[in-house]
C-alpha cells in the first residue's frame, strides 16, 4: 500500500521509491542486473558448538550493496527475488560463493567448519537445485559434509511430495539439511520422520522470549529433547546475551549462533576469526579432509 514518506526520504530517493510499490518495483528491475554489477556479497555468520565452546561452521548471509540506495537487507529483497524468479540465479550464486569461500580456506590451510547456505522455496521446488549442489561440490573437490542447506517449514509444507524427493536426492549427495525458523511454520511433524534431516534451527522469537515466557522456554527444551529423541542436532538462533546462553546450555542445546558471539562478517574477516577461535583455546577445529 502506498505510504507517504518525510522530506528526509524524497531527498534521498528518486521520485518513483517515494511508495512502497514504486521502492519494490525498481528494486525488481535492478536486480536483475545486480549479479552481473557485482553488487551482491555474502557475510557469514559464526556458529558455535556449545558443549565444547568450538567453532562449528557458519551460516552465509546474502546483502545487496545497491549503487545508490546502499545495503539492503535480504528480508526486503529476497522476497522480491521469488517473486520475480530471480531467486533461482542468485540462489545459485550464493551457493557458488559459499562453495568457493570454504575451498580458499581449505587453499589457505585453514581448519575448515562446515558452511550453511540458505535455500528459498522457488529454489528449492523450481530448479534443477541436486544437480546444482552436486556440481559445485564435484568442481571444489570438498567434502560434501562441509556444506550445510537451510530449509524453512513452509518449503517442505509447499509440495511435500517434491521436498521428499528433492531433500533425499540432496542427502545423498552427502550434504546435511536443516530445518531453519523451526516452530514458526505450519508444519506435520509426519515430516520429521520422513525426510533426511540432520538438524533443527530454532526460531530466534522462542529464543528471545525465553527470559520472558514460561511457555517460549517450555517450547525450546521442548524441540531440544524432540529432536534429540530422532537423532537430529539442534541449535538456536538469536542469542543476544549470556542469560540465554545458560538457558540453552540448560535445555541441552548443542549449537547457538547469534550477535552474542558474532554478528555475520566480512568474508575477509572471517580468516582471521576462525584463526583467533582456532588460538584462544576455544579447541580444535575440524581438520580439512578429502572427499570421501
Ligand atoms: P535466517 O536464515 O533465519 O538468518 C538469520 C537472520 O538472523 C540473519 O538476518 C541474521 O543476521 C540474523 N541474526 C543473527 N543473529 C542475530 C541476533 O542475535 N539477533 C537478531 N535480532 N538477529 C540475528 P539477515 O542476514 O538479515 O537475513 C534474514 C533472512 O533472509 C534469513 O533468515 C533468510 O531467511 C534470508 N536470507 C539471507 N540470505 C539468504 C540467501 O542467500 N538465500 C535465501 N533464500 N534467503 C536468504
Ligand atoms: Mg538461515
Ligand atoms: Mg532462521
Ligand atoms: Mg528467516
């Protein structure tokens, strides 16, 4: 719906982002230019192993440096990008990124932590997305295991019977699937047992309402002991502070990523960090390995 905007907004933007349709509009025709213009980048994410205090992998996280409106978030243009279809090249940019940042390391000699890459339904459901995976892993000679796919509820929820088949052909690429945003969705837990999942996300809202909410707190050990009981991994997202850190340690979280520990960073930056971690006593990281 159209909002009228201050004076500060009209300065800064040309005249047809002056509504929220004309701002979706020129984002969707800009974006189609974005991958070629090079204007997409990737932060990642640091995730932590909380029984042992490790490193253990990260998450990528796409941003859109827009010549002249600047960084826009992934939840303003990613919803554009399914919309449009764009979703499927720059999704499968992502993964390319993701790939190629996880084989410098490995050049680098870095001890390598697994990197999860976020998949949009679209994606997920309307492109060739095994095949994708199967090559870019194929090309990189990594091992399968270091790359990770983030799956919302509502993409297994959209055609349940393609998710099976497409989650399955993916598992046994030998990549491991988690379920991001999990108890925000309408989801059947009939699909907790039919899918090869490896772990659960949970929804950083339960997470950030726990000190709050007798029942927010119920519904994370909840899900922990659920998902311990199939045999899947858990970790939370949106950890912000300490307290919530004793909290999931309680509930017997195994991993938590959240600003508490790092926001997303600069690829650049993210040698140095997995140095730091490697050196500070935070415990050994995994060793590269060979595609096996
Ligand atoms: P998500 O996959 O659930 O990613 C976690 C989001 O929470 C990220 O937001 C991250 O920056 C943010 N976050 C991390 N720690 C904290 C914290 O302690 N507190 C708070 N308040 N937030 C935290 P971001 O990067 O803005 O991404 C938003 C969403 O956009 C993602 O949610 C994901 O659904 C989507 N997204 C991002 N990158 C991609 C991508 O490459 N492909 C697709 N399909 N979706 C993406
Ligand atoms: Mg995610
Ligand atoms: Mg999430
Ligand atoms: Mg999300």
């Amino acid at each position: 719906h159209a909002k009228a905007q201050g004076r500060g907004a009209m300065v800064r933007y040309a005249p047809d982002l002056r509504t929220e349709q004309g701002r979706r509009l020129t984002l969707e025709s800009h974006l189609r230019r974005a991958i070629a213009q090079e204007e997409l980048f990737v932060e990642y994410q640091p995730k932590v192993e909380l029984r042992s205090d490790t490193l253990a992998g990260f998450e990528a996280l796409v941003r859109w440096r827009h010549p002249e409106y600047g960084v826009i978030a992934p939840d303003e243009f990613i919803p554009i990008a399914e919309e449009s279809g764009m979703i499927v090249p720059i999704g499968e940019w992502v993964l390319r990124s993701a790939v190629a940042q996880l084989a410098a390391w490995r050049d680098a000699g870095l001890p390598l932590a697994p990197v999860a890459v976020n998949l949009s339904a679209r994606q997920f459901l309307q492109s060739e997305v095994v095949e994708t995976v199967g090559g870019l892993l194929a090309e990189s000679g990594l091992a399968p295991g270091l790359l990770e796919l983030e799956l919302t509820e509502s993409v297994s929820m959209a055609d349940p019977e393609r998710s099976v088949v497409v989650m399955r052909g993916l598992g046994a690429l030998g990549v491991m699937l988690s379920i991001d945003d999990f108890g925000t969705g309408f989801s059947s837990f009939s699909y907790l047992r039919r899918l090869p999942l490896d772990k659960l996300k949970i929804d950083k809202s339960f997470v950030q309402d726990m000190a709050h909410s007798a029942e927010s707190s119920a519904i994370v050990q909840a899900i922990v002991a659920m998902a311990h009981r199939l045999k899947l991994a858990v970790i939370a997202e949106g950890v912000e502070n300490a307290d919530q850190v004793a909290a999931l340690r309680r509930a017997e979280c195994d991993q938590i990523q959240g600003f508490y520990y790092s926001r997303p960073l600069a690829a650049a930056d993210c040698a140095d960090f997995i140095r730091q971690y490697a050196a500070n006593g935070a415990g050994p990281l995994k060793t590269p390995q060979a595609p096996g």
